[in-house]
C-alpha cells in the first residue's frame, strides 16, 4: 500500500477536532487496507512502528532530523536549522525543502507502507561506530523518495510527534465500526452516530467493550484489528494475556480523606499501604523472570535481588505481578524515598555495587495472571487469596502488601496513619469486587495520600536561562491530561532544581540533559519539547486561569523530583484537578 494512502488521511484527521468526524474518517479508510497491511498501518495511525507493549523507541533527535532533512533536499545543515526556527516545526520544514528540490520527478519513487515501517524499525538497532550515519541515511533514503506532505508527516513520525488526533478510544470505536457492524448509523450533517433504543445502545456498547478487552490483554491495536477483520467478535473473545508481554497498569483515582476512599469504592472495602516505591509488572514462568516497568521497559538486568526473591518465593509456576519495589536502609531496616531508588532505573553498570547502597523489597499487591488461569475479571478479594496462597513472604526480600479489610472509618482512619508512619506515602482503598483494568484510571480503587498538594505533570515547553544559568533550561511548561487523554497546559515552574550537582535534589543541568533530545523547536530563548519527562510538582494552591488550556494554573509550584516511572499517559487529570480545586474551595 502507498505511503501517499496514509497521508491522506493524516490531513483529514487533522482538518477536524470532531471524535466521531475522526472515528467515521478511520473506518473508512480502514476498509480499505489489505489484511497483509492492516498490522502496519494501524502502528502509523498511532504515529509509532513497534507495538505499545514494546519499549523500544526510535531514539531519532531532531539534530538528526536536521542532518537527514539536509542530506535529502541537497541543502545545508545550516539553511535546514534556520528554516526550522522560523517555521517552528521539521516536519514541514521537510515538506518545504522537498517541494523545492531541483528534478523532483527524476528521483522521487512511490514510498510503501511496509518500506517505512520496516526502515524505521531499524534504527534501535544501530549501535556502534558508523551506526548514527546509518541512521541518518536511512532516514534520507526515505526523505528523499517522499512527496512535501509525505515528509512532513515521515518526520514526525520519526520523531515520534505525529498528533493527529487518533486517541485510543477512536481508534477503538474506529475498529468496532469497520469490522463488528455495529448497530448504528452515522449522521454527517449533525456529526452523531443514530442509536434506536436503549436495546441498540447496548448491543453497541457491549462490542465496544469486546474491543477494549482484546485490546486490554494484548496492548497492540494492529492485532486487534486483524483479529477483528478476520474472526469478528468470537475471535477477538479468544485474545488473551501473554507471559513476557507487558500490559499497562491500572491506575487510581484519588481522594482527600480515607472515608472518603473507602466510600468511593464501597464498604467494607480493601485498604493497602501505598508505598512511596517503584512500580514493577513481573512475568514468571519456571525459573524465567521477565520485570517491567508502568512504562512498559524491561528493567530484569537492573534488580536480580527481584528475580531471585520471585524464583525463591514465588510457589506459582506461572504469574504475572503487579508490585511495588520499595527501598530500605540496610541498617535500620526503614523504607526509603523513591527518589532514593529511582537511580537504579537506568543503570546498566555496576549493578551489584548500586544494589547494596539501595536494596529493595518486592511487596505484591496484585495477580493478572496465575498457573494458566487469567485473572483480569475476578473480583480483587478472590485475587488477593490467591495472591496469598503463591507467595511465601520473606521481609526485605518480597511479601505481600499490608491489607485490611474494614467497613470502620475509625479502624481504617487508623490503618493510614501506621503506614504513614512506616515511611509510606498513604493507602489505597480498593473495591472488593473490583476487576483488573489494565490502563484504566478506575473509580474502584483509589488513592488517598496527607495533603492533594502535589501533581505529577509532564514538560511540554521550556526557556533556556540567562546569566549564570546560561546553557540550562529554566523555566517550565507543565501539563496534565483532560478528558480525551490529550495535554492541556497549567502552569510554568521553575523552582525547586539546584545548581550546583548535589547527592541531594535534581539539577538544572540533569534536566537540561534529559531534556534536549525531546527539543521539537525553538524561538528565540523558548523551546517546545516533546512529552516525555514527568516532574512531581508541590504548590500552594490551585487557580482558575485563562492564561493555560487546563483552565487553571498553581500557585507557587515547586519541582520535588523527576517521576523516571512516569510515562505521559499517567499524568494528573483534570478530573483530579478540579476535585482539587473544589476540595480547596471547602477547606
């Protein structure tokens, strides 16, 4: 299929903001991919070429997107950055260079869908000497056979920015309407999908959810959709949790006070301590022990304490985990700070060195998946028995979490104090009957921590600084997440980091460094970054403010450390914004 096919509907999608206008652009295109393309073709709505369940990421800077946009259009580097400062955006400074250049028809050839995805999944693995003029040729090769608007769009797709507005949720609406022929119809003029009664709205709602649980248990959409193109719903049914594939993680909600957590999910309820650590999803079977991250990346090498406590203690043949590492002083035997931890992350040297200065204890709280059977639909209280007959506990090695299960505010209220004081960052409450969502931010279990005055927002723009702060990023747009899973700005930050390198605290410099590589444009001192580093942001209070797309804006925020366990996807919500803010309101 032509690369050309794709880009069509690249520039439809972005021509509305309309969700059903986008779902309906989807199904039809999608009707017209061949099944030997559909896998691939799905990767490039989403703007990515591996799975989500795959970590790996195309590491292509836009200093290399300047090298290969030059080398393409016969330009100079030089003319490529100048042309991006004024434009503020690559992808159409490619468009621009590439509809220029001399003889166009000489040399430009029609790009496939199957020759952009299998170039680009090349470039992880070039390492070595030579490996990032691979790239870049690579890179050019396509460049240089593409049309304007096929430039545009492969450059943001290499830098991983596509944005045309192709959410989960559409993309899963868009899958139910091409292949499970819902019953609805579909009204251009007034951009609404007709329902006849509450029967057809459930009918409707009911594949939608086929749609979701296939997708929940495998993370891979093209799947998804190849699955549903050829087996319809019988067959989408059959799609089931994968040992060694991550899924997602179900993530909370939050709420002020431990009654009302325990209210929210019903009583009596499930409390747990929160633990101020480092999510893990462990994949056993036998002696193999895969760990991941909430972001999905393999961390195994980085804690083989972890794999040797699930090896030792682990009486399941097979599992998948969701846990929580927490650090602990050797000496005193006291839970640590995640920021104490978070280091060992991405260390890939001296493990053993790094792990005696900061063990960790695996505390499991939660079973996907034991001995064959798939627990994602079982109520969390029959999860948690069996949780407990598979795990023999062994402190500071790997144990279950501390639960209890109450309907008494005061035994509860009581509950959340001793974890605070064990060093934690507060409880979760849980719903007794509670399914496992993966992905999901569900009402049925909640958070609860001392204050609501800290948010974990992601960068999206930054000032590099002045005078003695020259060569750093200073200041710092923050974002959360609104009801579309799209980022809306709330505010600017820029205190909270040191200067100077200190065993405590994050520098400028640190963040600097992680930033560049996500630099997407600059205009004079200000940049824009891609999504990807997520701060744990203290403030004082919240404001209603026009100045941000959030609608709001914090007062005196200050940066407490970088969340490395963070992906932009678990970001705060607006949701928890406003509940915030309301909550503030009441104090």
């Amino acid at each position: 299929m032509h690369y050309s096919s794709l880009v069509s509907v690249y520039q439809s999608l972005e021509s509305t903001s309309k969700r059903l206008e986008k779902t309906r652009l989807l199904s039809e295109f999608l009707k017209k991919v061949p099944e030997a393309e559909l896998e691939r073709t799905i990767l490039l709505l989403q703007g990515r070429v591996f799975p989500s369940w795959d970590s790996r990421n195309l590491g292509f800077s836009t200093a290399l997107a300047v090298k290969a946009i030059a080398a393409a259009t016969g330009n100079t580097e030089a003319k490529v950055t100048s042309l991006w400062k004024k434009e503020g955006d690559l992808g159409k400074v490619a468009a621009l260079l590439s509809e220029k250049k001399k003889q166009t028809a000489l040399f430009a050839t029609d790009v496939s869908v199957k020759e952009v995805v299998e170039t680009l999944r090349k470039l992880p693995g070039r390492e070595g000497k030579g490996s990032v003029d691979q790239k870049v040729k690579s890179v050019a090769a396509l460049l240089g056979s593409a049309t304007g608007e096929e430039a545009r769009f492969l450059v943001r797709t290499v830098l991983e920015t596509l944005r045309v507005g192709v959410a989960e949720g559409t993309l899963r609406d868009a899958i139910c309407w091409t292949y499970l022929d819902p019953p609805i119809t579909f009204d251009m003029e007034k951009n609404d999908i007709g329902l006849k009664d509450e029967e057809t709205r459930d009918a409707y709602n009911k594949l939608l959810a086929v749609v979701q649980k296939a997708y929940d248990r495998c993370n891979d959409y093209g799947l998804v959709a190849a699955t549903a193109k050829t087996g319809g719903v019988k067959a989408l049914e059959k799609i089931s949790l994968a040992l060694f594939t991550p899924v997602r993680v179900m993530l909370a909600q939050r709420e002020p006070s431990v009654a009302a957590g325990l209210e929210r999910v019903g009583k009596p309820g499930a409390l747990e301590y929160k633990y101020d650590g480092f999510r893990m999803q462990v994949h056993k079977e036998d002696d193999k022990v895969i760990i991941f991250t909430r972001r999905l990346e393999e961390v195994t090498e980085q804690f083989p304490e972890v794999v040797e406590a699930v090896k030792e203690h682990v009486k399941a043949k097979t599992a998948i985990f969701d846990c929580e590492a927490v650090g602990f002083d050797s000496k005193t035997g006291k839970y640590t700070p995640f920021q104490q931890i978070s280091q060992r992350i991405r260390r890939k040297y001296d493990i053993a060195a790094i792990q005696e200065k900061f063990p960790v204890e695996l505390n499991i709280f939660d079973a996907l998946y034991l001995d064959g059977e798939e627990l994602l639909d079982t109520p969390f209280a029959e999860r948690r028995k069996l949780l407990e007959k598979a795990i023999k506990p062994v402190p500071k090695r790997v144990r279950l979490s501390e639960l209890l299960i109450t309907s008494d505010d005061k035994a509860a209220e009581k509950f959340y104090k001793e974890s605070l004081a064990a060093g934690n960052e507060g409880v979760m409450c849980k719903a007794l009957d509670g399914k496992y969502q993966p992905g999901s931010r569900v009402g049925h279990m909640v958070k609860v921590k001392p204050v609501l005055d800290t948010m974990d927002l992601v960068v999206v723009a930054a000032e590099w600084g002045e005078g003695k702060r020259s060569g750093w990023l200073t200041s710092f747009t923050v974002a959360c997440q609104d009801d579309d899973n799209e980022l809306v700005t709330i505010g600017k930050v820029g205190t909270g980091l040191k200067e100077l390198e200190q065993e405590d605290g994050v520098t400028f410099n640190q963040v600097t460094e992680l930033l560049k590589p996500h630099i997407l444009s600059e205009s004079g001192r200000e940049v824009t970054v891609k999504p990807d580093v997520v701060f744990e942001i203290a403030f004082e209070e919240i404001q209603r403010s026009p100045s941000y797309t959030s609608g709001y804006a914090l007062r005196f925020p200050r940066i407490l450390r970088v969340r490395d366990d963070r992906s932009p996807n678990e970001v705060t919500t607006i949701e928890e914004v406003h509940v915030a803010f309301e909550h503030q309101r009441g104090r």
